[in-house]
C-alpha cells in the first residue's frame, strides 16, 4: 500500500477562501460546515413533518369519535364524509412517521449533520477526504427527500406496509393502496438514501483515519469522533445489505420474481410465485434494521459524553470503558438481528442464540450510563440547555434500555412483541434518546454553527416541557402494551379487552400534542437566535476540544493559519493544580508544569524534543524557499 | 510505557494513506456486504427446499479463465506503469479492457446457456439468483472497464508513470477485486449448487 504525507492537503485550501457566491456557498457548498447545517435544517424540516403526522394518527387512537373534518384541507379525500380518517392512511401514516423519524431525521439529520459539521474541526482538519464526495452525500439525501416528500402526496398514498415493509404486504400491488406507486418510490427514495449514506459514511472514515492534525492520535480523540467514527463503520457494513433487500424486493415487485413470494391465493386465485421465502426478507432487513439502532444512537451518546463532561467540568470517567463499550456495542449489533423476529417461526435454539448475544448487550450500554452518572457525580454542574437534555437522554436510556432485557428474552417476547410496550421500549431507548442527544447537540454547538447563543430560558423551558411530556407520551405505552394491544391498529374501541384504556390513550394523546407543541419554542429559538441571537464568545462553554480554537465564524478552512496540534487527551477538566479548571488541547505539556502529573514530566521532555526538531526543519524549509 | 508509545505515536503527523485510496477500498468493503448478504440469502433460501436444480452454464470456465488472464494482463501494465514503460502500459491496458468486455460477452451467453435450460430470471429463485449474481457483477464489470479506460485516456496523456501511480493503482485494485469477486461467485455456485 503507498503512503501519501497528507500535509500538503492543507496547502489545497487555502485558495478556497475567497470567491463564494452565493449559490457555491449555501447551496453546492462544498464546506463541511455548510453541508452539516444543510442536513440539519433539512431533518429539522422531516421532523416537523414526521411529528405532526404522529399527532395526527394519536389522534384517532386517543379521540376515536372526534370529526377530522379540520384536517380536510391538508389530507383531501383521506378524511370521509363523517370526519374519520381512512384507515388505509392511518396504515400510510404510521409507516410514513416511522421511515421519515428512523432515517431522515435520527439517521440523515443527526449523524449527517454532526459528523459532518465536528468530524474535520474536532480532529484538526481543514475540510473531509472529499468535500465533493460529501456534497453529493447530501444531494443526493436531498433528492431521497424530494421522492419519499412527493410520495406523500399520491392519489393512493404513501408506502403502507409499516417502515419494515415487509413482503408479501409490501409486494403486491393488490394487498393494500399503500403498496402501490407509494411503495415503489419508498424504494426509489431509500436507494438514494443508501448511496447518500454510503458516501457520507466512506468520507467520515476517511477523514478520521487520515485527516487527524499532529499529535491528535486515536487515544486523544474526543469521544464524539470516536462515536462517528463508529457509527459509520456500521453504516458502511449494513446499509448494503439493505440495498439487497431492497434489490430483490424490486424484482418481485416490478420483475415478476419470487425471492420473497410463495402459495399466495388472493380473492381464491393462486399467483404464479413459488419458492419464496418471507423470512428471508426479515433476515436480510434485520441485519440492517438493527445496527440501524446504533446508528441512531451512537452519535447522540457520543454528543452526550462530550456535553456532559465539559458541563460537569470534569474528566469524563473512564474514557477507555467508553471506547471499548462503543466497540463492543458496534460488534454486536452485527449478530443480534434475529431478535426482531423471535415469532417468525425462526428455530427456537437459534432463538436462545439470540436472546443471549442480545442479553449482553446490556453490559457495555450499562459500562457507558455508569459512566455518565460516575462523570457527573460531584462535578460542578452547569445546567445548560445542552447539559440537560444530555442528563435526559441518560434517563430515558435508562428507562427504555431496561425493558430492552425484557423484549430480549424469547419466551416473554411471545406475550410482548408488537405490542405498544415495544413501541414505548424503542421510543424512549432509541428515538427519544437520540432525539434528545440530537437537540443537546444542537443547544451546545450553536456557538460554533452560526456565531451567536441561543436562548437559555427558552431552551429551559423547552427542555421541561419535553422531558415530562416524553415520559407521560410513553410510560403509559408499557401498560397498553402489557395488556396486550398490538400495535399497527387502527382503531381500540371495536375489542371489549382494549376498551378500557380509552382514557389512557385520550391522555398519551394530550400528552403527544402538548410534547409536540413544545417543539415549536426549539424551532422559534433555533431560527430566531441565527439571526438575533446574542453574540458568542469564542469558547462560551470553555471547552478543551479544537473546534473552539478556531475563529467565531471559521472560513472554508476552518483555521486562517496552521492548524493547531495536539499534546493532550480532550478532557482536562478542573485538573489539580491548574489556575483555569480547563486547558485545551492544544496546549503543551510543557506549559503547565504546575498540573501535571508525575508520568507527563517525562513526556515534557520528548515533547520539547520534538518540538526542536520541527522548529529545525521549519528553518530548513524556510532557508531553502528563500534560495 | 503505553502513555510513551500513544505519545509517539501521536507526535509526528500520522502518516496516512491517500484518502482516495483508502475510499476506494471502503467502497469494496461495500460492494462485499452485498454480495456477502446476497449469497446468504441463497443458502438460507435454499435450506428451505422447493429448490431448482440445474446445470451450471459451462461458460463460466472460460469467463473465469478470462477474467484470471485480464488480472495478469493488469499486472503487466502496472510493472510496466512502474518501470516507465509507456508503451507497454497502453498496450496492457488496452488488452485488458478488451479482455473485460470479452468477459461480458460471455456472460451474456451464459444467460442465453440459461435460458436454453428453460430456466428464467422469473421463475424459481434458484434460478433468480443466479441472474442477479451475474446481473450485479456484470454492472460493476462495465464500471471497472469504464475506469480502465479512463486510465487508458490518461495514459495517452502521459499522465501515468512511475511518479504518478495513484489512479493506476487504484484502478488495479478494483480490477482485481473484480476478478476475486467473480472466482468466489464462481466458487460459491460451484460448491452451492
């Protein structure tokens, strides 16, 4: 393999910095700054959208008799004479909020948008591998946008089938409206989004592998970087499996294939598949659906542990368990996949298999919460916007993780699966987590993404609002669930058994829309404050990573000179005996002889050994330009 | 002593691959998940039973000898890339190319092979596969010969030589990995059928 010295990467770009018009610089940017704010007003956007449309079907689980009529201008034909909503678009609506939540939001607007806007100013970098790669990464997650947006406005509505869409529901034009032209550009838009992820994920490796400054080894690197870096090693191994899904699902669809088809009578005629097998989708689905999870999340756990130790002004504990959890947890989100599917009829042993290597991953995600509680545990906590919802996503980890050891277990699966109670364990363990790692990302580099500070009050009062409003939406779901109602349905009230928890469901309901409407103090902030903010310092939280070592509104370039270098792990945090209670990475050793600790005097002396030699061959350099 | 180490390691600027490179070979780790999930779900699939069984075309043997002559071929215009044998190098690339596109001639005579068995792209899946084995790796064949003869174009411009190796090796690196991934279809369907 050649080696290339990529220092003289850092010469290209410098003659970026000028001539930006406005269409190079907001539109086909190839910035990485500008391309994490595009995915992040763009998943700003899907959120909106995948929100309003889960009120809208909360509102026909918790208010069954209300008229819907209000809602005619926006959904047309899909609200009856009567005020109800279809049911085929109650089906098009959960599906729609799945797939638009799981992917444009969690997976496009939160690791699209952090690792492209942190990964090159976190590790010293002037832009990615390829800033054009990275580009297309996001046109292309546009276009995905642009198909699955038009999707939802088809005579027969979107994709119906649930965001797993499996076949044989999801293959046949004739089983529902919504695997009509819906479904087909469901898997349009998906291909698109598999090749934008791919190419953002190929870039984020490259970049962490290659592009890291001077002294930033892999031992110094913040813990979100490592959590990006991770995430886009699963990204990199599970969405081509999906694109397989997808491939085959296509053939049978459109080809006339039976990958996945096989016997199927409709209205007492055969179809001419033979030979198919469903499970096989569930298996080639799964082993992306499920590293998906961690895609999800890493990155917001990652956020999290930069957020919280900055805030606790504390090292974060253990930083090597953190590591090695994330490790552990990317490897094993690669062999627990058939845990989704413990009722396919999947051999039962093979399902003991499963709940085990499932089981353990309870360790490392309980290795990473003890080290958030251990980081905050007497730290001098300031309760920032971003503290917060950090603090909030540990909680909800908590709570949702727990019921995770009850889903894992195969036989109690049989009682619990597709019921409300998985709905409550993955929104509160993945979606709400990483939604809330998502906004605490958001409050806390804000400074950095446009200059100015968002709202403290409002970002208090937006967090309050959400973090009860979360739990009163979900925790009701575990007893729904328990009872036994599965999710999917259309309506609780026809089933003696389920009537009961109308009220329960009127308040999950209640509770939605006021969560929801909270949301909207986050967007009034967050546009508000761009522009009307108040101005930022250039360290505001006096942080250690390099991102704030570069000036308040970084050009393409990130740095006007050299890129700073390394000499010291991110997280020097009220180190003993240092005056400020932080020293940024980019201070070396030898500077602060009054906080180090016995080990690090023997580096001073390598360090100012190293150093001599540079300043040797910068001279040498310098004499040979002059000749 | 690690603190030592992790400090040494970390004082010199990390010296790294070419990003482009290294891409490269993240795109055929890509390329293997789908051919990796795509050959699982055959076994899985076949496990189930109701299971066509059919000779394989006995063109593969000579595509695959093709396709092993091409990554030679490849070789010799990468040693003559290196010795600053320009001449050489063209007509090695200009070879292969044509070696890559006699490859998908054949291939499409194994479909016809295919079909004078009656077996269909629509039908059995056992039969399905194999057409999207083929299917797949053909698309990304024409993609290698595309590259190649991007090379080719740069090599008339005296853009390849031995001071300027990065497109030429990544070109080599996909070729091969190309040609690999064809055996071990052509090995999986042996052992598999």
């Amino acid at each position: 393999m050649a080696v290339a010295n990529v220092s003289s990467h850092d010469v290209e770009h410098h003659e970026h910095e000028h001539h930006d018009n406005f269409i190079t610089k907001y539109i086909f940017s190839t910035d990485h700054k500008m391309i994490g704010k595009q995915f992040l007003v763009t998943g700003i956007f899907w959120a909106l959208i995948g929100g309003f449309l889960s009120i809208v079907f909360r509102l026909q689980l918790g208010f069954p008799d209300m008229n819907l009529e209000f809602l005619r201008p926006i959904f047309g034909g899909w609200i009856d004479n009567t005020g109800k909503l279809d049911p085929n678009f109650y089906l098009a609506l959960v599906t729609m909020h799945g797939t638009i939540m799981v992917f444009f939001v969690l997976t496009a607007g939160l690791s699209g948008t952090f690792s492209n806007f942190l990964i090159p100013l976190q590790i010293g970098a002037r832009d990615m591998a390829s800033g054009f790669m990275n580009m297309l990464s996001y046109w292309f997650f546009f276009l995905s946008s642009v198909v699955m947006f038009c999707s939802l406005f088809l005579e027969k509505g979107p994709a119906g089938g649930g965001w797993v869409v499996y076949p044989p529901l999801s293959a046949l034009e004739q089983a529902i409206p919504g695997s009509g032209l819906g479904m087909t550009l469901w898997l349009v838009a998906m291909t698109f989004f598999i090749v934008s992820s791919l190419l953002g994920g190929i870039n984020y490796i490259t970049t962490v592998i290659n592009l890291r400054t001077k002294g930033m080894s892999f031992a110094r690197l913040p813990l979100t970087i490592w959590a990006f870096f991770l995430t886009a090693i699963i990204g990199l191994l599970s969405f081509p499996v999906l694109f397989s899904a997808a491939l085959l699902l296509v053939f049978d669809r459109s080809f006339g294939t039976s990958f996945y088809l096989s016997d199927i009578y409709i209205g007492g005629e055969a179809l001419p598949n033979t030979g198919g097998s469903a499970v096989l989708y569930q298996h080639l689905f799964w082993f992306l659906g499920h590293p998906e999870v961690y895609i999800v999340l890493l990155p917001a756990l990652g956020i999290t542990s930069e957020i919280i130790a900055t805030n606790s002004r504390k090292p974060i504990f253990g930083y090597k368990a953190m590591i090695i959890s994330m490790l552990g947890i990317t490897i094993l989100s690669f062999v627990v996949w058939a845990h989704h599917m413990f009722v396919s009829g999947m051999n039962p042993f093979l399902g003991s298999i499963f709940m085990f290597l499932t089981l353990i991953i309870a360790v490392p995600s309980a290795v990473k919460v003890f080290n958030y509680l251990t980081t905050l545990w007497r730290g001098n906590l300031r309760f920032t916007p971003g503290m917060l919802f950090s603090i909030g996503l540990v909680s909800v980890f908590i709570s949702g993780g727990l019921t995770g050891i009850f889903l894992g277990n195969s036989a109690i699966d049989i009682q619990l699966h597709d019921t409300y109670f998985v709905v409550a364990h993955f929104h509160l363990v993945m979606g709400s987590a990483s939604f809330f790692g998502l906004v605490a990302g958001v409050y806390h580099w804000f400074p950095k993404m446009f200059g100015r500070m968002m709202d403290e009050k409002l970002g208090h009062i937006h967090f309050w609002l959400t973090f009860v409003g979360i739990y009163m939406v979900f925790f009701p779901m575990h007893y729904i669930g328990i009872a036994g109602f599965p999710r999917r349905y259309y309506t609780w009230t026809e089933f003696a058994f389920s009537d009961m928890y109308t009220d329960l469901n009127m308040f999950v309901s209640a509770a939605a829309i006021i969560t929801f409407a909270a949301q909207m103090i986050l967007v009034f902030n967050f546009f508000y404050s761009m522009f009307f903010g108040r101005k930022a310092s250039l360290n505001p939280w006096r942080s250690n990573t390099l991102e704030w070592t570069t000036p308040l509104h970084p050009q393409h370039g990130n740095w006007p000179g050299e890129i700073p270098s390394v000499y010291r792990w991110p997280y020097d945090y009220s180190k003993p005996g240092s005056k400020e209670d932080f020293i940024p990475q980019t201070i070396p050793l030898s500077a602060t002889p009054e906080s180090n600790l016995p080990h690090e005097e023997k580096l001073v002396n390598l360090e100012k050994e190293i150093i001599a030699e540079e300043g040797q061959i910068l001279v040498a350099n310098e004499t040979k330009e002059e000749s | 002593m690690e603190e030592k180490l992790s400090y040494e390691e970390g004082a010199v600027q990390p010296l790294s691959m070419h990003p482009k490179k290294f891409a490269l070979w993240l795109f055929i780790v890509s390329v293997v998940m789908v051919f990796a999930s795509l050959t699982s779900a055959y076994i899985v699939r076949q496990g189930e039973g109701n299971w066509l069984e059919f000779n394989l075309p006995d063109i593969f043997w000579y595509t695959s000898a093709v396709i092993i002559l091409s990554s030679i071929t490849m070789h010799w215009a990468y040693v003559s890339a290196k010795n600053d044998a320009l001449d050489m190098l063209r007509l090695a690339l200009i070879i292969t190319s044509f070696l890559g596109f006699a490859f998908l001639v054949g291939q499409w005579y194994s479909w016809v092979a295919l079909v004078d068995r009656d077996v269909y792209f629509v039908g059995n899946p056992s039969g399905s596969f194999l057409y999207v084995f083929t299917g797949l790796h053909a698309l990304h064949l024409i993609s290698g010969v595309i590259f190649l003869i991007i090379v080719l174009i740069s090599s008339l411009r005296y853009k390849i030589h031995s001071q300027n190796m990065a497109q030429m090796e990544m070109c080599v690196t996909y070729w091969h990995f190309l040609g690999a991934l064809w055996i071990y279809l052509f090995m999986f369907l042996l052992l598999n059928h």
